[in-house]
C-alpha cells in the first residue's frame, strides 16, 4: 500500500482523505495545531516535515492546507525526495515560483479540483468558448461559508482555460452604472452554508443560453481524486504534473 502524508490533516479536506484512504496508508500528517492524532494517524508540525518524511518511510504528500504551510511541506519533500500532489489553492506568483522549483528534483502534481468531471467540464468549456465565439460569457462559483480565497482555484482555472480561446478581461463583480463591454467576463463568488463546491459558465447571445455547470455532492470526491493523484505520481520523473495527466491515463 501507498504510505501517505497528509498535510492540513485537521481540516475538513485532511478527514475526508483519511476517510477515502481505503487502498493507501494515511501514516502521518502535518498541521499547526495542538492536536496529538487524528484518527489514529499521528500530527506533527510541518516545520518538522523533513524529518518525519524520513521517520515514517513516506512515499507521497497530499496536500490540503494553506499556501505557507503547503510550501514548507514542499521545501521538506524536495530536501527528503518525496513527491507531492497539492491541492492548496491562493498562492501568489512567488508561491507559485517556489512550488515550480520543487518540481524540479521531485514529481509535483499541483491541482485546484480532483473531479474527473471538472476536468471534463474544462475541455467542454475550451470548445464551446471557441465555438460561441461572440457569445457573451458569465463565470460563477459557490463554496462554503469557511473558504476564505475569491474567486475559488477552480472557477480561475477555468477563467484560464477561457483566456487561452479567447482575450476577454475579468470584472470581479459589479455594481453601480457598469454597462457590460464587448471583451469582458463577469465572475462572481458566492460564500454560503456548506456547499462543497459549484462553477457554472453561462455563455449568452443568439437568443439562447447554454449554461456548462458542475456540482460536488461530497468531498469525497476530492480526496479520492487526490488519493488516485498520488498512487499515479509515486516513480515518476521530477517534474510539473496536472490532474488531467491522471485522468488521461
């Protein structure tokens, strides 16, 4: 079996890879907390994550935390070897500078959605925007009340995947006299309840809408695309992966 540590163990997404880790071993985890254990699986502080990486014979990292935190467990993985799959979203440019450095001595999967469906929902996004070409286009997303970066990982993955087919410019909401232009795409987040997670792409024009949408029911279908990620990285070369490379094979 896998041997997987799981960094962010003490959150939602931690339980639930632990709880999806049916053909893995969830034999540590990283968090900033005073907790001992949880479920059974022991806590340690990712400033020690080199050493605990060594101590528990780790063959993987799933990553689920804060952009800080998945950075140091990064910097540990390249140090001990140790391939990462991140699932953290919000990094800015030096973040995301210091994960691509990592992936240069290790495999690293970085990913904003594990969904086999969102992945599809992108490639349906890319041939549609093209197709549509003069369609006006709306992007939304909702999450939980406890999510803190606007607009979601996801939603600006998919904001990427329009960019490449077409050069429009995002406007983050609207509000007072703010008449829609030709090359603009408005993008709204949503924070309520628990809802684990909705992107819907409205394109417009023609007299019709097409409405391109997908729902997460569980989180668990996040930890188990993680979980997939990880058994799928362990023996690759150094390098930048994707989920879709998952997906694909």
């Amino acid at each position: 079996m896998t041997r997987v540590a799981v960094n962010g163990v003490t959150g939602q997404m931690g339980g639930a890879v632990i709880e999806a880790a049916t053909d893995s071993e969830v034999v540590v985890g990283f968090a900033t907390s005073e907790t001992d254990a949880v479920e059974g699986v022991p806590v340690v502080d990712p400033a020690d994550a080199a050493t605990a990486l060594r101590e528990y014979d780790v063959d993987v990292v799933v990553d689920f935390a804060v952009p800080e935190g998945a950075l140091t467990v990064a910097e540990a993985c390249a140090e001990t070897g140790v391939p990462m799959v991140v699932g953290t979203t919000g990094f800015d440019e030096d973040g995301l500078a210091r994960l691509q450095d990592a992936s240069e001595v290790i495999p690293l999967l970085k990913a904003t959605n594990f969904s086999q469906g969102i992945q599809v929902l992108q490639r349906l996004v890319s041939e549609a925007v093209d197709t549509l070409e003069d369609y006006d286009l709306e992007l939304m997303e909702t999450h939980h009340n406890r999510k803190v970066d606007a607009p979601s990982g996801t939603a600006t993955s998919i904001l990427d995947v329009i960019q490449e087919e077409r050069d429009v410019e995002p406007v983050y909401g609207r509000e007072g006299h703010a008449p829609r232009e030709a090359d603009e795409i408005g993008v709204f987040a949503r924070r309520a309840g628990d809802v684990r997670g909705e992107h819907e792409l409205v394109l417009a024009g023609n007299d019709e809408v097409l409405s391109l949408s997908h729902r997460a029911e569980d989180r668990g279908v996040f930890a188990a695309g993680a979980l997939d990620a990880a058994a799928w990285l362990v023996g690759r070369d150094a390098g930048w992966y994707a989920f879709g490379d998952v997906v694909d094979a």
